[in-house]
C-alpha cells in the first residue's frame, strides 16, 4: 500500500512544478488579454464612430463571460478530463483572437473579444483545480502564490505592451497576444493526468442558463438601472428553485450548506470588490489629480506589479509555514496602510502615489493567497471543480459590481463633497481620498470576519485532506 502511494506522488510532484510553470505564462497571457483593451477604447470609439460607452462592452462583455464561463468549466472538470477542456478552452480563445485580428467592423471585433472569453474562461478554473489536484496542502500555498505571480505579471506587461503595439501598428494587433497560449496546448496534454470520471449525471443546462441571466442582469444593473436588478433578482429565484428541485442541479444546494465555504465565498467577494480599486482607481486618480499623460501613468503603475509577482510566491511559501491567518493578517496590514496613505496623499506627489501602491498590491497578492487556500480546504473531493468555479465566478462579479459603484461614485465629482480624512490637506482629490479611507476601514472588517470564520481554527484541523483521502486525489492524477 505504500509504494502505491508513493509513487504516485512522487511523479505527481514533477508534473505538478512544470504545470505550474505553464500555467504562471497562461494566467500572464490571460491578463493581459483581460486588461490590454483598456486603454484603446478611445481610439475604437473614434474608428466606428461610437461612445465610450458602446465600444466599452470590448472589456465589459468580457469580464461577463469570464464570470459565467469560470464556473461553468468548473462543473464541467468534476466530469470530463481537465485536459481536454484546456485544450478545448485555450483553442476556443486562439480562434477568437484570430477573429479579432481580422475584423474590420466592430461588430466583428466584439465576436472575437466574445469568443476569446468563452474560451479563456478555462484559464481561472485551471488556476483554482490544478493546484488542488496536483499538491498536498502543505504545498498548496506555494502554487497558489505562482498563480499569483503570472497574473502580477500580465497586470504589469499589460499596459507596457499594449502601449508598445499601438504605438507601432494598428490596435487589432491586441487580438495577436492571446494566439501565444497554443504554444502550451501540448505541455498541459502532457503533464495533466489521464484522470478519468465516474459521474454519468447529465449536465444540467437549464441551472446553467438561470445563472448565466441572473449574472448578466445583476452586473448590468450596476450601470443601466434598477429595473435590471429586480430581473436579476427574479432570475435568481428561479435558479435557487431549479437547483432544488432538478435531480442533478447545476450546482449542488449542499454546497451552500457548507457555513466555512459560504462564509470564504462572501470574505472573498468583499476582497475582490475592494482590491479591484488599486487598478481601476489608480489609472483615474493619476490622470485627473496628477495630470500624468498615458504613457507615464503606465509607467507608475509597474512598480506596484512587479512587486507583487516578486512577493506573491513568497506569501504563498509564508502561508504554508506559518498558516493562512497569518498572512491575511499581514495582507490586511499592508492594504490597511496602502488605503490610509493613498487617502491622506491623494494631491500628493505622483512618486508618492506609485509608493503606496506597492503596499496595496502586495496586500492584495497575499489575501487572494490565503482565502483561495482557506476556502479550498473546505471542499470535498467531488466538490473541487464546482466550489473553486463558484469561487472565481464570485470574484468576477464581485469586481464588476465594484467597477460599475466606483465610476458612478468619481462621476460625482469632488466639489460637493467634503473631505472625512482629517490628515488630507490638498484643495482636489476628496472624492478618491474618501473612497480609499472606506475602504482602509473595510479591511479591519473583513479580517474580522476572516478571524471568527478561520482564524481560530485549529492548525492541525487546517492541515486539510486526511492521509487516506490525500492518497486517493494523488492516485487519481
């Protein structure tokens, strides 16, 4: 019994490091797919003759996907060979890419910007399984803090890059980067186990549908209205109403039924939602108070990235040796801090602002850490593909929200508010001061969350899978 065991794991850890590897560049790719379109909409606008609004759906239609598609091909890992869903999602994505490179009208340009996140989608479903599957959980923290270093890298290059191609040909060439991902077709079908499944469950499409709607309407309701959100309310209904009553429900109620998984899903939207602001607040705030150009505003926001792919595998090491507590706790420490320093200094010197940032980014790279790790040692077996789906899906949605409350918020203005940081002493900038103090007060609430939720559990009850069960997933790889 234990030379089955062993070998095993011991062929499962070798694979296991040049996954990882593989897809450290996927998640790089992804990202800068996911961010690179940004800064083009003006010029897009300009071509088809449309508004900023219009053309915006390029980024907007593909975090909606990306949303509902995350835990679709979750569901769809706990039946099929993760393999062969790779596969089929990172050529999914090319083929978008492709459509996009050669479109010439701007319906065309969405197709492809569509196609590419129905298939990219696999990417963070991948990025949540893989290290389930392919380490034991003393070990897990360490990949997850790889996953944390390729997406540090996309937001890094993302800008730079995208710049760089603009500057040179003509913004279509955006769709080209994603085309690199074809490149790891062969490694992911080398490495990735022949894992086979035993589930004969039909896949409950109509669950699937009521989800996809009620995501759809929610995320759009942020911008378009109150309406939608009563449709996205009513969608919900019906969804929470086919997954109890349909005898192979989309998602399973029992999960929701799990109070340490809930709990991890509502801690990690609350993450998501306010961490989301360091990229989407940043580029907006050094723009209208700094009056930085594009290119240097790039510029500014680079050190924060690269400092988070420098120390997101060492929080991932740091929770592995000395537990998921303690790195939320530094985690909430640096965003805490980023938060406060961004809200006093908001007229402040740009240098300042790019400083601050770093905090804030490292922060953000070691919670994700943590609660992914947490959150993922309150799953079953069975339940891994579907609950780590739910997870990203929850964090989409989440940033979209988040995105959709922060632009009304700046739309604002600062003239009608008044400043609440009695430290802030410039005559612009309250309303991006004010936003960053609430969210400085709302990390010590949500570590207080975490805290009664995680952080007094035992160390050896968080030491996860059992000895037998972790043998059992090691010999299914």
């Amino acid at each position: 019994m234990t030379t089955q065991t062993e070998a095993p794991t011991q062929a499962t850890q070798q694979n296991a490091n040049k996954l990882m590897r593989i897809l450290m560049f996927t998640l790089t790719i992804s990202m800068m797919s996911g961010i690179m379109f940004n800064i083009v909409l003006p010029k897009i606008s300009q071509e088809f003759s449309l508004t900023i609004a219009q053309v915006s759906w390029l980024s907007s239609a593909y975090i909606l996907i990306y949303a509902i598609g995350a835990v679709t091909y979750g569901k769809l890992a706990d039946r099929y060979k993760l393999k062969n869903l790779v596969t089929l999602g990172l050529l999914v994505f090319s083929v978008g890419s492709l459509i996009g490179l050669t479109s010439h009208t701007f319906a065309m340009a969405l197709a492809g910007r569509c196609l590419q996140a129905i298939g990219a989608a696999v990417i963070p479903a991948i990025a949540m399984i893989i290290p389930l599957r392919y380490f034991a959980p003393e070990r897990r923290g360490a990949a997850l803090g790889m996953t944390a270093v390729g997406l540090a890298f996309g937001n890094a290059l993302g800008p730079v890059i995208a710049s760089l191609i603009v500057s040179m040909v003509h913004w279509r060439w955006l769709f080209a980067v994603p085309v690199l991902v074809l490149a790891t077709i062969p490694y992911y079908r080398k490495y990735l186990g022949n894992e086979q499944t035993k589930s004969t469950s039909k896949f409950d499409w109509i669950g699937g549908i009521l989800l996809a709607v009620t995501i759809t309407l929610m995320l759009l309701s942020v911008t378009k209205g109150i309406w939608l959100l009563l449709g996205g309310l009513v969608f919900l209904g019906l969804f929470i109403a086919r997954i109890c009553t349909a005898g192979e429900p989309f998602i399973a109620p029992k999960l929701f039924q799990n109070k340490k998984y809930t709990l991890g899903l509502t801690i990690s939207f609350l993450i998501s939602g306010t961490c989301c602001s360091l990229y989407v607040l940043s580029p907006l705030l050094l723009s209208d108070i700094q009056k930085l150009p594009s290119v240097w505003i790039g510029f500014a926001l680079v050190p924060a990235a690269v400092a988070s792919a420098v120390f997101g595998r060492k929080g991932g090491r740091l929770a592995d040796k000395k537990g998921n507590t303690f790195v939320v706790y530094i985690a909430s420490s640096l965003l805490f801090a980023g938060f406060l320093l961004l809200s006093t200094f908001t007229g402040g010197s740009p240098l300042f602002i790019a400083i601050f940032l770093i905090l804030g980014n490292v922060g953000q790279s070691f919670i994700v850490i943590a609660i992914s790790n947490s959150v993922s040692r309150t799953l079953p077996k069975e339940q891994v593909g579907v609950g780590m789906g739910m997870l990203a899906m929850v964090n989409f949605i989440s940033q979209g929200i988040a995105i959709g409350i922060y632009s009304k918020i700046v739309d604002l203005g600062s003239q009608t508010i008044p400043n609440w940081n009695p430290l802030y002493d410039y005559s612009s900038g309250s309303i991006f001061s004010n936003i960053c103090l609430v969210l400085a007060a709302s990390q010590i609430v949500i570590f207080a969350i975490y805290y009664l939720s995680f952080g007094r559990t035992t160390k050896q009850k968080l030491g996860g899978l059992m000895p037998e069960t972790e043998a059992r997933t090691l010999s299914n790889v």
